[in-house]
C-alpha cells in the first residue's frame, strides 16, 4: 500500500485555500467597485434625467400661462368693447349710465393704463431655460428644444408688436388727462362729459372698431401656442398628472402647517385695486375661534390725508391637512375714520356724502352677504423653516367658471 506524504498533502490543500480566498477576495472587491461606481452612475444619471424633465414641465407650463394670459385678453377686449360701443350709441344719455360702466370704458382708452399693467411678459422661466444650457443634455430631444427656443422668440415680438402698433395702443394719452384734471375745478372732472368728447374723436372710434381685428388676434395666437404646448407635451411624453403635480408642487412655498404654529397674530399690508394700502390682521386663539380684521387706508385728490376703514368679523376654524377650514360668523363690525383727512370748509357737505355713500354702500352688500348665516372657506395654508411667515392662499370660482387664486405672505407678531 503507498503511503501518503500528509504534510506535502496538507501544504497544497492550504496553498489552495489561500489562493481560492485571494481570489474570492479580488473577485468581491472587484464586483463591490463595479456595483457602486455602476450605481453611483446610475443614480446619477436617473437624477439628471428627472431635472431635465422638471425642466421641460417648466417650460410647457410656461406656454400654458401664456395661453392663459392672451385668452384673458380677448375676454376683456370684447367685454369692454360692448361697452364703449354701448356709450358711442347713448352719447346724449351718458349721465344715466352707471359709473362702474363709464369708468370701465375711460381706463380701456387710457395709454399707460393696459400698455403698463397688462402687455408684460413674465420672462423669469424663460431666463431660467435659455440660461440653463448645460441641462438641455438631460432632455435629449432636440426638436423640443428648437420648438422652445421659436416659442419664447415669437412671444418676444408679438408683445413687442402690441407695445408699438397704433392699433393695439389706447388713444387717450396719460399727459392730456392729468392737464385736463388740472384745468378742472378742485382737480375734479365729470367723466360722462368727458366721454361725450372722447367718444366723439376719430382717434377714439378707430380704436374702438379695431376690437374685434385685436380679439381675434389674440384667440388665435392663443390657440397656436395651446396646440404647441400639447405637441411639446407629447414629444416628451409628459402626462397631464406630471403638470399638475409641477404646479402643485409651485404653490406649496412651505412646510405643513401644525395647529401650535397657526395659535397667535399674523399681520401683512398689501395694495389695493385702488392703489389704497390694505392691513390684514389674522388672529387664531388655542381654543380655535379667532378674530379677521381688514384695515384699508384711502386718499383720494378730494381730501388731504387718509380715511381708515376696518372691518373685523369674528371666526371659528379648524386645520384640515394642508388648509385651514375657517367659518365667519353673521356679525360684522364696520368703521369709517374721517378724522384723519382735512379739506377746505366749502367742499366739506360733499367731501362727507360722498364717504358716506360709499362706505353705506359697501357695508351693505357685506351685511347682504353674511344675512346668508355662517359662512365656510377653505384657505390654503403653509409655513416656513422658521414658523414666522404664513402663506394664506384663496381659490375664488370666477363667473366664467375659472378659477383666481390670492394668496398672502403674513408675519407672526405674537403667539396667543
């Protein structure tokens, strides 16, 4: 029988051992390298991909706002159209027609008036996509890149079309309405015999019949571009659930907001549709009632100084995930402030009435308004990093069945 050499036997099975573990020991590190660099890569590369997308959702929404934008437009060129066409046919009863009418018609010829606050392009996504080059390599689709690039291109001249055509800017200039003011008595004036001169003038009737060229200009470049959102969209291949997350996500600025953060008093000033300064005061109590108070402060060329108007209801509320539920109750308190305003003795009967009428006039449709019985609205609410400044967001369903949202910024004065 041969005999076997156990320690040459055991030195070559060791030797083995050793080496098979080397070996498994590179192959491991090897393949460890391999999967995390190839992750990291990957990763990588998905995250790219992702913000390239963001990116284009950006840009298509963009369109949408334009689209938006121009379709309001054509809706307030034809409603108020009717009207100046309305007041050139009643030329010798314009004293009849109500001042919400009158003063419409006058602010749709005034230069300055539309040109300054209505043809302005909101270019800051713009900026943000033909800035953002390196990042068009993430949307890899090139046609959707030139599609963009014609887009904010054509937007830009057609806006600056509207800004220098005749027949797109209103006739009336800015300079020869405030010399007409200063002519007149007490730096008042009677708008219906004004219009009555207006809408006798050549310049004024040209613009006037021009309405429906300029409507209909901007229904169609309206529809041009709303066709050229859903082919962007499709070459893409963004779903409708991808925008509206996009713009969800733009109206949340904040964190959810928890019921002790909300417990105190949040103060904002804004400015009103009349260039009045508006102070908003919210007031949440632990035992969630609280206190809305509205302070509006008025000049007018009348009077020198300011009336304080303040309306004040009481609420009851309750936080409902990312809104707050909040129930006013009937009672309003309403208050005028005259004290603040001087004038001279003659005007004073007048000055008085016409505060009065007004005032009496709003406090009675907000009276008519809460005869109703409790009224219930859901304001969006967030917070941020440092639980001192609120967004308080509003939906309003407009007549036309769409729907504006008001949102404010408020600060926290003081907790409960």
């Amino acid at each position: 029988m041969k005999k076997i050499n156990l320690s040459k036997w055991w030195r070559h099975v060791h030797v083995k051992s050793i080496v098979k573990s080397l070996l498994l020991s590179v192959m491991g590190t090897t393949i460890s390298i391999l999967l995390t660099f190839g992750s990291s890569r990957y990763f990588d590369h998905k995250k790219k991909l992702a913000s390239g997308r963001q990116l284009a959702i950006m840009a298509i929404h963009d369109i949408d706002n334009t689209v938006e934008t121009f379709e309001g437009y054509a809706d307030e060129e034809y409603q108020v159209s009717l009207k100046a066409q309305y007041l050139m046919e009643h030329l010798d009863t314009l004293e009849k027609v109500g001042f919400d009418t009158l003063s419409a018609v006058f602010d749709y010829l005034l230069a300055d008036h539309f040109i300054g606050q209505g043809y302005v392009i909101d270019d800051a996504n713009e900026k943000v996509f033909l800035s953002n080059q390196e990042a068009w390599k993430n949307i890899d689709n090139a046609t959707f890149i030139d599609k963009m690039q014609v887009f904010y291109s054509d937007r830009h001249d057609f806006y600056n079309y509207l800004s220098a055509s005749l027949e797109w800017r209103p006739p009336l200039d800015e300079q020869e309405f405030i010399q007409r003011k200063i002519n007149t008595p007490d730096y008042s004036f009677d708008i219906a015999a004004y219009l009555k001169e207006l809408l006798r003038r050549d310049d004024i009737r040209y613009y006037i019949s021009y309405s429906s060229l300029r409507q209909q200009l901007f229904s169609s470049t309206a529809q041009k571009w709303r066709n050229l959102s859903d082919e962007c969209q499709f070459l893409m291949g963004i779903s409708d659930g991808e925008k509206e997350e996009y713009i969800e996500s733009r109206k949340r600025k904040g964190d959810p907001l928890r019921e002790k953060q909300l417990v105190g008093e949040w103060r904002t000033q804004s400015k009103g549709s009349r260039d009045e300064i508006l102070e908003t005061c919210l007031a949440f109590r632990k035992d969630h009632t609280g206190t809305f108070t509205h302070t509006s402060y008025e000049s007018a060329h009348l009077y020198i100084g300011t009336i304080v108007v303040t309306q004040t209801s009481q609420v009851t509320w309750k936080l409902r995930g990312d809104s707050v539920a909040v129930t006013f109750k009937p009672e309003l308190v309403y208050t005028v402030d005259t004290t603040g305003i001087s004038y001279r003795a003659e005007l004073k009967p007048d000055i008085l009435e016409y505060v009065d009428s007004w005032h009496q006039a709003n406090r009675k449709s907000q009276e008519e308004a809460r005869k109703k019985g409790k009224e219930t609205i859901n304001y969006g609410a967030f917070i941020d990093h440092s639980e001192t400044k609120l967004q308080w967001s509003k939906v309003t369903q407009l007549p036309d069945g769409t729907e504006e949202t008001s949102t404010l910024y408020l600060t926290k004065q003081s907790d409960e």
